[in-house]
C-alpha cells in the first residue's frame, strides 16, 4: 500500500461522518417501539417513519451526484447537515407523528447527501488503489456506530437522572436527537477548519442523462444489481425496525432493554463478519461466497421467526454476522460487470437503498392483513434474490484470491 498518497486527516473526517450517518440511520429500529407507544401507532403508521427516512435516498442519490460535480464537496456537507439539524430540531420541538415524519424526511435527505459526497471524498483522499482497502474500513466504522446507538438508547432509557425530568419522561427518544444536534455541531466545526482535497471527474465518471445514463437504464444488469442492493438494504432495515416489536409481540420481551440488546448485537455481529469477509474473499470466489452468505442467512430468519425464545433470540443476533458481506459482493460482482461509467453505475446502484424504505413498509402492510411473523417473511424472499444474483453474475474481472 503506497501511504504517501493518503490524506490521513481526510480520511479521518470520512470516518466520522461514516459514524455520523450510521448511528442516525440504524436508531430508527430500536426507536419504533416506542413511537408506536407515545403516538399510538398502527404497525403501517409506525412504518411511514422508516419509510419517509429512506425514500430520500431514492429521490436524490443521482442528483446529489449530479450537484456535486457543480459545487465543492464542503458546500455538500454543509447542506447535508443543515438539512439534518433542522430536522433534529423539529423533533425536538414538536414531538408529534406528523413532525417526524416531516423530520426524518429531512433527515433522511442530508444521510443521502453525505452518502452521495463521502465516498469519491474518500477515493481522492487516499487514491484509487487504496480505496477499497479504506471503504471496508468506512464499513467497520458504520458497523461500529450501528453497534453502539442502541447501547446509548438503552442506557437513556435505564438513568434515572433523565427520567427525572418531565420533558424527557414520556419521550426519552428525544434525548438521541438533541445529541445529534451536538454531533453535527462538532463535525460541522471540525469540517470547516479542515482542508479537504477536491473531487474532480473523468468524463467518464459523470453522470449523464444522455446517451450513457439511456444505456444504462437499457442494461439489464442495472435493474438484476439495483434490485441486489434494495433487497440488502431491505433486509437490514426490514431486521434493525422490526426485531424489537416482533420479540416483544412473540415472546414478551422489553423492547428497550432486550430488544436494544438483540439490535445491537446483530450490529456488533456485522461488523466481526465484515473483518471475516477480507479473509473469505482472498480465499473463496465472490459468487459462491454470496450463495453461502444469503443461503446461511435464509435458515436464520426461519429459525428467527418460527424458532423458541432462545433461538429466535440467538438466530436474530447471528444475522448480523451471516449478511455482513453481502453489501461489499453486490457491489462488487456489479460493478466488475460494467466496462465504464463506474461513476453512473454507483449512483444507480445506490438509489437502491430505498428498499430500506420499502420492504419495512410492506412488512407492516401485510403484517397489518396477517401477523408481523408471516410479514417478516419478506426478509426471506430477499435473501432468496440475493443468492439469484451469484447464479445470475458474469462478472468481467472476479475477485483476485490467494494462491496458496
């Protein structure tokens, strides 16, 4: 690895919006319980939250792209955190069903901005033939913050001193978003005396709505491989949203104490497998892997699901582990099943992350019909398409492994 090309102060402020973004985006999960609670929710009420979150990055991946070629990468992060602190503070100051959904909407759109900005940032800050090295590292970073943001919910919940005040009494979630204020406020401090290097693109690189972005939309691997990630995302969300009401519901257990425990754990898992995933995928190839990632997933959604206490708890921590290089495979068989436009390619893929807003939704949909357990079952259908795409993928360049 050649280290004289990496701006390590750069690659410093990424890792901290990685954290930023993971640990706002993965405390909607352990939180809907007790919105359902506070504001009385249906299970498809309780899922427009999710929903409005997420959607977001359907709306406005490919345009934020499309601006970031016309402004600085600073400029970006500003908006995006202006975008989040405003709505944090809406929170904060209304309390109502209507203003979250209107907040995390905001929310949302600043996680997509950033999403859209931090990771050409973290290309040019360490040079292209680091980049993949210095990504998983983002991934541990974001599992890490995952990991952690239930842990500081449930320690919330549990302190006596914040229960003392009657503003945080009835809504203790209040007290997440009050410290994402502090968060944003700090980074945003921390960007602005920061020297950041600039994003340039190749022609190549752009996004286009001629020619290159028609073809794409014509190809079919951009609807096998967008469809990839919006069934991954939607299955990490579609667990990090409904675990803690499905084990309270199933087997009587506190969502804010081992329903933030259970969500923590599959966070903690996900980031042990991700350090597995850099072994396995010197050692095995990147199709087989998928298959063995989302076939060992797929029994554990059964066990989760239909499975006695003690193994629905155990299954549901362990998914954590078995999907943690799903993201990274889907990625990658895509985008080494392209010739060029890598740069359109990405940001097709990425608009895929609204599957985090989706299967949470059809899950309380169907869950509404049925029953949560039947509905989570859509889990399992995703992970069914995940294991299509390592039969489907005839990647052009496969994942160079070791010889031994």
């Amino acid at each position: 690895m050649n280290t004289s090309s990496i701006d390590y102060l750069s690659v410093l402020i990424v890792m901290m919006i990685f954290f930023v973004i993971s640990f706002i985006t993965n405390i909607i999960g352990p939180l809907v319980p007790d919105f359902i609670q506070s504001f009385d929710l249906s299970f498809v009420l309780a899922s427009f939250l999710p929903l409005s979150f997420f959607i977001a990055y359907g709306l406005f991946s490919i345009p934020s792209g499309i601006i970031l070629e016309k402004t600085g990468n600073k400029q970006m992060i500003f908006f995006a955190f202006a975008l989040s602190f405003v709505g944090a503070l809406t929170i904060i100051i209304f309390k109502t069903y209507t203003s979250l959904l209107f907040s995390f909407f905001l929310i949302g759109t600043g996680m997509a901005i950033l999403q859209v900005v931090i990771n050409p940032l973290l290309r040019v800050s360490v040079s292209p033939q680091n980049f993949a090295f210095f990504s998983v590292i983002g991934q541990l970073v974001f599992g890490f913050a995952s990991f952690l943001s239930p842990i500081f919910y449930k320690s919330i919940v549990q302190s006596s001193e914040v229960n003392a005040y009657s503003f945080f009494a009835d809504s203790p979630w209040v007290l997440i978003y009050l410290s994402f204020l502090l968060l944003l406020a700090l980074v945003s401090v921390i960007v602005y005396v920061v020297k950041l290097p600039s994003i340039t693109f190749s022609e190549g690189e752009k996004f286009k709505f001629g020619s290159t972005f028609y073809d794409f939309l014509r190809e079919r691997n951009s609807y096998i491989f967008f469809f990839g990630i919006f069934c991954y995302v939607g299955v990490e969300q579609g667990i990090n949203n409904w675990v803690s009401q499905f084990l309270y519901q199933y087997h009587g257990l506190d969502p804010n104490v081992v329903g933030t425990e259970v969500i923590s754990a599959f966070w903690g898992n996900l980031t042990l497998g991700t350090l597995v995933t850099l072994i396995l995928i010197k050692t095995v190839d990147g199709k087989v892997l998928l298959h063995i990632y989302s076939l060992a997933s797929s029994i554990l959604i059964l066990c989760a699901l239909f499975g006695n206490l003690e193994v629905s708890v155990l299954s549901f921590k362990l998914m954590g582990f078995s999907i943690s290089g799903i993201w990274s495979l889907i990625i990658s068989l895509g985008l080494n099943s392209v010739t060029k436009n890598h740069g359109t390619f990405t940001g097709i893929l990425l608009t895929g992350i609204i599957g985090g807003a989706i299967f949470p939704f059809l899950i309380a949909f169907i869950s509404q019909i049925s029953e949560l357990r039947y509905g989570m079952l859509l889990i399992f259908l995703g992970l069914l398409y995940i294991s299509y795409i390592g039969f489907y993928s005839k990647p052009i360049e496969k994942n160079s492994l070791l010889k031994f």
